[in-house]
C-alpha cells in the first residue's frame, strides 16, 4: 500500500503551463506511432506534478514535446502548449529557442552523460550563465558560485574547479540542477532524475528539488516509475498509458481513491513501495502497438471490466470530483470499487 506522505499546503493557483488536447506522432519506416493523443494538463506556479505509468507510455516524448527538443521524425498534429498563456506551437522557431532556453529547463537521469568531462563544472555552469547573463565576467563567477551553494554542494568553491569524474553521481545531479537553474526556469523538468542514486542521495536530491520548486516562482514536473517517489513529493499525479493520461487528480486522492483499472492494478502492483514500478510490470498484457489502428480506449484489450460502448469513439473523460478525472466509460466509482 501507498501513502501520500506529502505535507498538503496551499498551491498558487497561478496557471504556468498548459498543454490542451494535445496530440503528437513519429513518422516511422515501420509506420506512423501515435506517440500521444488527447494529452491535456495544467501545471501551476509553485506546483510538482508527477508523470507516472510503465515504460513506453509517452513520459519523455511529453517532456520534449513541452521543450520542443524532438527529432524531425515527429509532428505535433493538433493541440496546444502554452507557457503562461502562449503558445509554444504557433510562435515563430527563434523566440521558441529563446523562451525554452530561459523559461523552461529539463533535468535528465544520468548527469555524467549530460555534463561535459573535460571541462570544470563551474566553468560549465558560468558558460550557461553567458548565454543568459551579459555583465563582467566575475558577477558570472559569483553566480555560479551562489548557484552551487543553492545546490547544497559543500564547499563550492573548491567544487567549482572539480571536473565531473571527481564528483559523486549525487553531486553531478545537483550541478545538473544548478545548471537547469541558471536562468531562472518558470518550467523544471526532471525525467526520472534519481535513477542510479542510492537511497539516502535519491532522498536529498528529491527534497533540493521540492524545495527550489517551493522557494521560486517555478512548477516542476516530475517523470517516474517510482509510484513512491512520486506519492512523496508531487501535489498531483497524471498517470500515462500508450500516449493517453489515463487520469489526473491530487496525489493523496488518487492514491485512495483510484478510478481507472489501470491506476488501480499499477498501485495494486507496487506491494514495496521502494520498488519501482518500472521493475515490476505484473499488469496483464501490454501496451498495444502504436503504430496502426489503436481503440478509443488504448487500454481495453488489458481491461477486466470493458462496456460496449468502450469501443465506440470518443473516450469519454469523466469528472470523479473536481480535480480529479479519469478517461474511461466505466471507472471503478467508490460504490464499485472492489
Ligand atoms: N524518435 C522516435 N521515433 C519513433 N518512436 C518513438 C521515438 N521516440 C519515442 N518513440 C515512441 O514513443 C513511445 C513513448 O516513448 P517514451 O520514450 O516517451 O516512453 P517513456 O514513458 O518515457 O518510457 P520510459 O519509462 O522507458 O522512459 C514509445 O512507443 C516509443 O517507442
Ligand atoms: S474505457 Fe472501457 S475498456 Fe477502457 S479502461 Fe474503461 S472500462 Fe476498460
Ligand atoms: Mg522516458
């Protein structure tokens, strides 16, 4: 079983990001994958929404998507995503660039991958800074500096001239996040950031990000197969299957309360809650093939409960209580719930 063990504490209401009915597809060889359909969400100033479901639901292609950083092979065919009320898909290709630069940030799991190795971490981060940051030289320094010490890196000083092989997979995440910082992100994404981390690192890396999500003017998205990590550090919860979120609602609720058959065998499945879900994937059947002719509902050849009308388009999305929806003809109410 689950706990939400997140202290609830009033959220701005202020609307950063938008994504609206969004629907995205590869342009493959092999065929057309209908990466994601009908993908709508909001995430507010202040806000940590956590993106959970099994490997290959749509998790990263979304984050990209948000960025716009996909390859050419993909082609966003309706929808919109708007950062505080503009949206990203209909601005020109130059002001994109400089608004996902300066507005929105994306940390990835790996940061050794990410960081480069023969360049000392300060000097990367005061790289950063110059694209964002005109003035001498020192104030650069100064900041990347500060930066490090938001981080929590002991030391920054000495820090600052490390290259990343000296520095633990903990301390090159947070010089990661500082990098992800520097230019005062409104938008964080953290794609499965903890992966590979111990515990007690995975712990003090979760808390550094709630924390900065808390302190500026920023909401952050958190991807994850790990249901805990997810209960224990994200407002509200949207839960992905096959390019569709399945259903959204406040994590304490969702956790309680779960609606679709899918939320419900995904928590039913998580019997230690600090194994991940992505390693343990009992859930009957598999994704379907996105390539093709897919049902309305992506997950009904896995459903124990199907209707009739589940293979007639649309999807219905359906209102729990407010806040908390679910896109599914037949959802396990609290009257049918087993
Ligand atoms: N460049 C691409 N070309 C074609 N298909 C792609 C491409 N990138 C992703 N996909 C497909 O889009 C779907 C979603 O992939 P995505 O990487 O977003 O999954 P995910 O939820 O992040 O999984 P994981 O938890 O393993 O990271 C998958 O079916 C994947 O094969
Ligand atoms: S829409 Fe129908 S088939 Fe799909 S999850 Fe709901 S009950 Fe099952
Ligand atoms: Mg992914």
């Amino acid at each position: 079983m689950i706990h939400s063990k997140k202290i609830i504490r009033t959220v701005e209401t202020q609307t950063l990001l938008r994504v609206e009915d969004l629907a995205l597809e590869f342009r493959t060889r092999s065929g057309t994958v209908q990466a994601l359909d009908q993908v709508s969400f909001s995430l507010a100033m202040g806000e940590t929404v956590g993106l959970v479901g099994e490997s290959g639901s749509g998790k990263s292609v979304l984050a990209l998507a948000i960025l716009g950083i996909l390859d050419r092979a993909a082609e966003v065919t309706k929808g919109a995503i708007a950062l505080q009320g503009i949206d990203l898909l209909k601005i020109p290709r130059a002001e994109l660039r400089q608004k996902r630069g300066k507005e929105m940030a994306m940390i990835f799991q790996n940061p050794r991958v990410a960081l480069n190795p023969i360049r000392q971490v300060g000097k990367q981060l005061e790289d950063v800074l110059a694209v964002h940051q005109r003035g001498p030289k020192q104030g650069r320094r100064d900041r990347a500096l500060a930066l490090l010490s938001q981080v929590r890196i002991p030391d920054p000083e000495r820090r600052y001239h490390a290259y990343p092989y000296e520095l633990s997979g903990g301390m090159c995440q947070r010089v990661m996040i500082a990098l992800a910082l520097a230019a005062n992100p409104k938008v964080l994404i953290a794609d499965e950031p903890t992966t590979g981390l111990d515990v007690t690192t995975q712990a003090a890396v979760m808390g550094l990000i709630r924390d900065l999500g808390q302190q500026g003017e920023m909401g952050t998205i958190l991807i994850t197969h790990d249901l805990d990590l997810a209960a224990q550090y994200c407002d509200r919860l949207l839960v992905m299957h096959a390019g569709h979120i399945v259903e959204a609602a406040p994590t304490a609720q969702i956790l309680r309360q779960p609606c679709h058959p899918y939320t419900t065998k995904l928590i039913a499945a998580t019997p230690d809650p600090h194994k991940t879900l992505g390693e343990l994937l009992p859930i009957a059947g598999h994704l379907p093939d996105l390539r093709g002719d897919l049902p309305p509902c992506r997950f009904r050849s896995r459903c124990d409960r199907p209707l009739p009308e589940c293979d007639r388009p649309p999807l219905i999305r359906q209102t729990i209580t407010p806040g908390h929806t679910v896109a599914c003809h037949h959802p396990l109410t609290p009257e049918v719930q087993p």
